[in-house]
C-alpha cells in the first residue's frame, strides 16, 4: 500500500484535480484506491459525486471523534476509488489537533489502521496551508506530489514548504520521499510557462513528471458533473494527461 499526498499550501494549483484524477487513473487499472479529503472545503468530495447532504459522517469524525474509519468510507462516481469524505467542519480539527493531549504524531497511522493492506494506494487531497493537518498527512505519508502552476510567482512559497517536508521528515517520518512535482494548467503558448518549467527542472531535476498537465475546459467542468475526467471526457487533452502521469506513478 502506498500513500501519497498532493499538497502545496498553495491555493487554486491543481492538488484537487489532481488528487481525484490521479486516483481515477489508478483504479481504472484495477487498482484499490482510497482518496482522503483533507479539505475542508471538500472539492475532492463533491467532485466525485458526493453529495454534501449525503455525508453523514466525515474525516473530522475519523480524526477528531475516533470514529471507526470503515463507517466512514463511500463510494464514488469512479471506478475503484473510495472516500473519506470531507466538511465544513474540518476546519475545526486543527484546533483538536494543537492541544497538547492529542499531539500524536502517528494519528493518522492509528485511525488508518482498520483499512490495513484493503487498498494499494491512499491518496491524500491536502488543504491550502502548512497547517497541522497537512503535517499529519505527510508524516503518514510514504511520498510528496508537489503540483506547481506554470505562472508567475510558481515557486513563491516552495521555500517554506520544502523545509517543512524536511522537517516532517527529520522528526516523524524518515522514509518520506518526494515522489514527483507535477507542472499544472500548462500552456504551452507563453514564454512564461517555458520559464517556469525551466526554473522548476533546474531546482528539482528528475524529481519533474514527465508529463505536464496542460490547461484544459473539461478538466475545470468535470466535477460540477460529479466525475472524474475519464468518465467526463476520456478523449480530452486533459484525461490523457492523467492517464500519462497515471503511467508514471505506476513506474516507481
Ligand atoms: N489543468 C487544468 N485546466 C483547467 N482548469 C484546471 C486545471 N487544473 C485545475 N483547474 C481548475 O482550477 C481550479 C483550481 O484547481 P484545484 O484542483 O481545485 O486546485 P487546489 O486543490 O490546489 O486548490 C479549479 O476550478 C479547477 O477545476
Ligand atoms: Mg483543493
């Protein structure tokens, strides 16, 4: 089982779309996915066919009421993939999380434990902030896919998140690895988006996806739809793009 969690405290970068298509791309080739949304605004949920007034119970109850993670766990519009579902309330789990009586640093590892070896990847939907719920994901985690949007001001807070990665690492979670960093909303067009690649390629090496995931309509349409862009628009740019990244993730 692997886990893997997208995250950049960046807003608007592509982590959701990614995180939901990613996970789409996987079980299309028949593997068990389980996709966390671990924000509270909960686009990986309702992107997938959840409805809000459907959720009876969320990642908050996981998290912070030690409700048993099974009872949690739907299923969604693609194939494969199951979800912890997120909620408003989610933005209140940080304040849980900061008193010194819950400060265990393998909480997520305990309230996982139930789905032990049921899925071979967990996908971990971030939130936009270096908060303590993305602390606790990524000491679950066994590796890091940074999405990074080809525009100006791309790198402007890696800074912070890179030494967060490596403290998380040094402190709670020595085999995390940065999986890969992931060029969003491409446009092949600009200069800029050339330079941004150029920039990002020269810092982070191999550690680029191949694969850059290119600006495209139907991968901003998809989730008002419920579905992930395979069974929206399996033909458009934006689909083959997640099959290929997909492939990647699948090599290593
Ligand atoms: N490659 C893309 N092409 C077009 N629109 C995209 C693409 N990736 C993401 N979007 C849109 O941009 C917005 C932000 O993306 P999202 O994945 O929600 O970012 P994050 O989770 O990092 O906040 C959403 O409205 C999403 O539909
Ligand atoms: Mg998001």
């Amino acid at each position: 089982m692997k886990k893997i969690a997208i995250t950049n405290q960046k807003g608007g970068v592509g982590k959701t779309t990614t995180a939901m298509n990613l996970s789409a791309g996987l079980g299309l080739v028949d593997k068990k996915i389980l996709l966390v949304d671990l924000d509270a605004q909960a686009n990986s949920t309702t992107g997938l066919g959840i409805e809000k007034d459907d959720i009876k119970l969320d990642v908050f109850d996981v998290l912070v009421n030690n409700t048993d993670i099974n009872k949690v766990i739907v299923k969604t519009s693609a194939k494969n993939v199951d979800l912890i579902p997120s909620s408003i309330s989610l933005a209140g789990a940080e304040i849980y999380l900061s008193n010194k009586n819950n400060k265990s640093e393998k909480l997520f590892e305990e309230r996982f434990k139930k789905i032990k070896n049921k899925y071979d990847y967990i996908i971990m939907d971030c939130p936009p902030s270096l908060g303590l719920i993305n602390r606790h994901a990524l000491t679950y985690a066994d590796e890091v896919i940074i999405p990074i949007q080809a525009e100006y001001y791309a790198l402007e807070g890696l800074t912070q998140l890179l030494s967060t990665i490596s403290l998380v690492k040094k402190m709670f979670n020595s085999k995390l690895i940065i999986g890969g960093i992931l060029l969003t909303m491409f446009d092949n067009r600009t200069n800029l988006a050339s330079e941004v690649e150029a920039e990002v390629k020269k810092f982070f090496k191999e550690k680029v996806f191949k694969i850059k995931i290119p600006r495209n309509i139907s991968l901003a349409e998809s989730p008002s739809t419920g579905l992930s862009i395979f069974d929206y628009q399996k033909t458009s740019k934006g689909a083959i793009a997640y099959e290929n990244l997909t492939k990647e993730v699948l090599k290593d």
